[in-house]
C-alpha cells in the first residue's frame, strides 16, 4: 500500500513538472514572438515565473515542434497535423450512403448485394452531371481574410519605440466591417478612384509600372454624412490589406517628441505589414495650414507626417493614404501636393435619394409613399440625415402601437428589465405618407455649410 501511495506521488509530481515545463517553453516563446502582454498574462494566470524557472539552453518550442514534425515525417511518411480548421456550418453534400456495419465492426451483408439498375442510374446521372458542370474553385471570402490572417508580430523596436508600436498596433483593423462598394449608393467618381488606387493594382499589377504608378494618397472631403467613412469601410473590406484606422488620439501626445515620433512608427508599421492602407478620419483636426502661431509640437509634427508622405510618393511601398476631411479649406497647402486626388464627396443626387428611401424603408412596410416626391422634397439632406428621417418615420407606427398596449397605461407595474412575448403585441403598422411628413418637421438638415462652398473649393483644388 505505501508503495502504490508513493507511486501516485511520484506520478502527481512529474505531471506537474510536465505543466511547469510546458508553460515555461510558452510562455517565453510568446514573448520572444512579440507578445509581451500576453505572455505577461500566461505568467500571472498559470503562477509560473520566467526568474525562477527559464527555458534550458539550445531549447525552444520551435525547435521541439520542428524536431517533431521530422520524425513525424520519418515514421508515417507524411507530415503531422497539428491543427484543424473548425467548421460553424455544416455544409449539406451529397453522397452515396456508406455500407451500414453491426455492432461488431463487420460490413453487414447487405452492403455485398449487387447494386441494382435504379442505383447505377443515378450514379451515372450524378457522374454526368459533374462532368458537364465543373466544381468552381473555392474563392476565400472577406469573412475568412479577416478569419485567417495571422499578422506577424511586432518589430524588435526598443525600450523607448515598445509602447508607441503598440499602442499604433490596437489601431489595425482586426474584423471586417462587411461593408462593399456595391453596397454604397450614387459615388461612382469615388469609387472607380478607389479601384484605381487600392484594387485594380492589386489584381493587375504588370499594368501599373512606371508612369502608371497607383495613387499613393486621396483626398475624400465634403459635408458631413455623406459616405467619406463608408468608402472607408469599403475599402479595409474589399482591399485585403492591412488597414489602419487612425484617428487625431492616435498619433497626438502630451509627452514632448511623441507625437512625431508616433507618426514615423506609423509608417514604419505600414511598411513592415505591406500592403497597407492608412485611413485618417477628420484630418483637418491635426494637419491644418501651418504659421507663426503653431505650436512647436504641433509644427514638428506636421512636418514629420510630410516628410512620411513625401517619401511614399517617392518609392515603390505597396502603401496607400487615404485621408477625409469637412474642412478641405482649412488643410495645409503642402499636405494637399502629397495627397494626389482630391475628390468631393457630394450630397446625394435625386436618383441616389430615391434608392436610399428605397432601401431604407421598402415598399413592403409602407402604405401609399410616393418615393420619387418625397425624395425632391429632401433636396440638400445627407445620407446620414436621410437615414435619421427614415428611422424617424419608421418610429411613427411604434408610436401609434404604444398607445394601444399597457405600456401607457400608468396602473400597470411594468418589469422593463424582461423582454416581452413577441406573440402577445400586435405588429406595428406601416409607415405612411403622413409619417413622412411629420418625420420632415422635426428632422432638419445637420449640415451648416452649404454645398455651394464644396463645389468652389473643388473648381479651385479638385483633382480627379
């Protein structure tokens, strides 16, 4: 007895000496890829410590698996399969059933029969129509870029670069915001631009050599709410590259001298993640035009961020701008040279108003609209304020089914906490003319400045 007690002793210990091992091979492995706060959080979870306890000399995870991966090789003949995509929907395919087996393993005896005429039809039937009509290849989709893409870890900057390149790094877009240009209604000039610039060299590369360049850096400026930011998405969507979402927080510090340096990290990322694309948002906030009343700070900046782009323009990096601005007028003249395109994102025309209306509130849950009128009347209204009315109209049958449930009754005790039966409220009525209407009175246009002020700006820098 006291035998097999030390025995599971033993047993106990050596397992635990196999976790501590295993965690310490990972946990500087981790941290050696470039991952310091998750190693960091390894370490704290599982108690283990890398200054008590270090990985042995000419020993690494890499090595082990590597060595594995031979002998692996060596004894089956075929290399070991470490891991497994996992599937979340399960694809329907059609098959011939498997011959059915007893409990004992053994094929019954059924599945020895002759197969029968009908059977080989439809063997030859499905052959067939398999020959007529080849598989498509598989096309990855947006979802599984995103999905799949494993970014490589950080650069070996030092101590004094560390918290900067991390901090640029929480700025890569890391899901797909499923947003496509054939999604975003009217814009075509902006688009096809986009294409040029992003997509088209992508696909046909031996196309843009020399003069033929793609755009380096785009302008996209107009009012407010009218799609700067969707062209955006669209692009971190369909482009495939690795996309930063860069706001003024991102590259603006107290600290004197970080700022500059954050946007030299910035580039440095860019390039070391190529193909990239650098979106911008609200540009005007950290490059307006430079004079005497600057301060340093600001200045050394804005002079580091053009010199980044001046060198863009000059070399071949897969590297692309894309900046967005409601205030073009305010941006500094030389920041206008460097960003090649300048294009103007307009108010939606009459035809782009109608098919926003459309989409937004289809004719199956309204009852006598007029689309093509009601879109005249809201000439002058961005794509955000169109959507704003329409919600607002389409508030109005809540409105009226509010009134007809005990939710306006004020002797009911209402648990507003727990969600109701969806079976026992009656289905909001459809959005009406009137509700159109009445949504028109209280929504007004957002925007201050009129597009006359646009369209100037762009007859005298626009460049498209």
């Amino acid at each position: 007895m006291a035998s097999l007690t030390r025995g599971r002793t033993d047993d106990a210990k050596k397992e635990q000496e196999q976790r501590r091992i295993l965690l310490t091979l990972c946990a500087r492995y981790i941290q050696s890829a470039g991952y310091p706060e998750a190693s960091a959080k390894l370490i704290h979870d599982s108690g283990i410590s890398l200054e008590k306890f270090d990985v042995a000399d000419n020993i690494d995870l890499a090595i082990i698996v590597k060595e594995y991966e031979e002998y692996y090789q060596i004894k089956y003949n075929k290399p070991p399969k470490f891991i497994k995509k996992l599937d979340f929907v399960e694809e329907k395919k059609i098959s011939r059933p498997l011959p059915q087996r007893n409990k004992t393993g053994v094929t019954s005896k059924n599945s020895n029969r002759e197969p029968s005429s009908d059977s080989r039809n439809e063997s030859l039937e499905l052959s067939g129509k398999a020959i007529t009509k080849p598989q498509e290849p598989e096309v990855e989709s947006n979802n599984d870029f995103y999905e799949n893409r494993l970014l490589k870890p950080l650069p070996d900057y030092s101590a004094e670069y560390k918290d900067l390149a991390t901090s640029i790094y929480r700025d890569i877009c890391q899901y797909n915001p499923n947003v496509n240009f054939s999604d975003i209604i009217g814009l075509a000039e902006a688009k096809r631009l986009l294409k040029e610039a992003v997509l088209m060299p992508m696909k046909y590369p031996h196309l843009f050599t020399g003069l033929l360049e793609p755009w380096k850096g785009i302008l996209l400026f107009g009012p407010p709410g009218t799609g700067k930011t969707m062209l955006a998405k669209a692009v971190a969507s369909e482009c495939r590259t690795t996309f930063f979402n860069i706001s003024a927080s991102s590259i603006v510090s107290k600290w004197r001298g970080d700022s500059e340096k954050l946007v030299r990290v910035l580039f440095e990322l860019a390039r070391y993640y190529e193909p990239s694309t650098i979106f911008i948002d609200e540009i005007d906030s950290i490059m307006s035009q430079r004079d005497s009343g600057d301060h340093e700070g600001s200045r050394r900046m804005k002079t580091e961020l053009l010199v980044q782009l001046d060198g863009l323009v000059k070399t071949k990096e897969r590297i692309f701008l894309l900046a967005a601005s409601n205030l073009p007028w305010d941006l500094d003249s030389a920041l206008l040279r460097r960003l090649e395109k300048r294009i103007l994102v307009p108010l939606p025309t009459l035809e782009a108003r109608e098919q926003l209306l459309l989409s937004l509130v289809p004719p199956n849950k309204s009852q006598g609209v007029d689309y093509g009128e009601f879109a005249r009347r809201i000439e002058g209204y961005s794509g955000s304020d169109i959507k704003l009315l329409c919600k607002e109209a389409a508030m109005k049958p809540i409105r009226r089914l509010m009134g007809v449930i005990e939710i306006m009754d004020e002797n009911v005790t209402m648990n507003w906490h727990k969600p109701a039966d969806p079976s026992s409220i009656p289905t909001p009525g459809p959005v009406t003319s009137r509700d159109f209407d009445d949504a028109l009175e209280t929504t007004k246009i957002s925007s201050s400045l009129p597009l006359q002020a646009y369209e100037k700006w762009y007859s005298e820098y626009g460049s498209t």
